[in-house]
C-alpha cells in the first residue's frame, strides 16, 4: 500500500517536471533540498535510504564509483530490515548478512550472504550487489 502511493507520487511529481530543463530541475531540487517535508508514511531516515540506494543505481551502470560513510549506509540498512515498506524482511527470510566492511548482521537464516554494508542495502532493497 505505501509503496503504490510512493509510486502514484513519483508518476506525479515526474509529470510536472517533464520538459523543464537540467538548468531548471537543477534549481528546483536545490530550492527544496533543505526541507523537512517527507512522503506520507515515510520516516525521517527515508530520504537517506533513497540518496544511498539510487545514488548506487546511477553511479554502477556507469562504472562510477560513489561513496557513503558506513555509518549512513548501516543506519539506513537497519531502517530498511525493520521497515515493512522495502519488504526486505520477506525478501532476506531465511538469509544471514553479514557486512565485510563493519561489525554489522542481520537475520540468522541458513543462507549467507557476505558482502559491503552499500552492497546489503542494495539485496535489501531488491537490487543486484556488485
């Protein structure tokens, strides 16, 4: 249910800014950038969670290497295996992660999956890791 409205909204808000110019889209983002003002149903550490994740799906198809501290990306993983929005309780059952880069983990499952703390929260979020 929230993941369709989070669509509806996205569907929304691209259609008012379909044929703005980068210039025009650039300023917009950055007139926003610093409200506080979420989706409905989203929590404070959402926009993190979007930042991270969709930040690593533009930068790895082109080859890009983008960065963010351990930290953000543990604390945002910890809010995705909690939330019921990203589904990752249901997509990890069964699976123990384990972050090669922090002292994180998640699950108890047979299933082991090793790997970054950025990686993870891309499994968790229904994404393919490095």
């Amino acid at each position: 249910m929230l993941h369709q409205q989070h669509s509806r909204l996205v569907t929304k808000a691209a259609a008012q800014w379909k044929g703005h110019t980068p210039t025009e889209l650039i300023a917009q983002l950055r007139a926003c950038a610093s409200s506080a003002r979420r989706a409905p149903g989203a929590a404070p550490v959402d926009p993190l969670v979007d930042i991270i994740v969709h930040g690593q799906d533009i930068a790895r198809p082109l080859e890009r290497n983008w960065q963010t501290p351990t930290e953000r990306v543990a604390a945002a993983l910890d809010h995705v295996v909690a939330s019921r929005f990203y589904g990752a309780r249901k997509r990890l059952r069964g699976a123990r992660l384990t972050a090669t880069d922090t002292d994180w983990t998640y699950g108890d499952g047979p299933e082991e999956i090793h790997g970054s703390v950025t990686d993870l929260l891309l499994v968790a979020t229904g994404r393919q890791a490095a």
